[in-house]
C-alpha cells in the first residue's frame, strides 16, 4: 500500500489520506482547501482511478 500512496503526488496523496484514510467528507476536505466541493469530487474519482491502475499493473483483480 506504501508503494501505492508514494505513486500518487503530493496533492493527491494528502486527499487519499484524509478522504479515504480518516474518511474524511469530500465536502469538509474541500472547504478546508478552500475548493468546491465538485473539483475535489472530481478529483477524488481521479486518485481512485490511479490507485486501481497502480493495482492492476501489478497483477491483482480489482473490481470497479
């Protein structure tokens, strides 16, 4: 999993962290950045894409 955070940028790692780590809300995240909450939604979808990929390419089954 360690692997998997480090392929992430720093931005995306943070949000990683705090969305799906501390289950923190997209909504919470987003005013604490000061950004809509839809940018950073969007954003999320993005990580979550990265990260299957990250899997993927090494071999495990992950489903959507």
């Amino acid at each position: 999993m360690q692997d998997a955070m480090d392929s992430l940028l720093p931005e995306e790692r943070e949000l990683a962290m705090k969305v799906f780590g501390e289950e923190m809300q997209v909504s919470e995240f987003a005013k604490s950045k000061n950004e809509s909450r839809t940018t950073v939604s969007s954003r999320k979808q993005r990580v979550l894409e990265k990260l299957r990929l990250f899997f993927e390419d090494r071999g495990f089954d992950v489903h959507k």
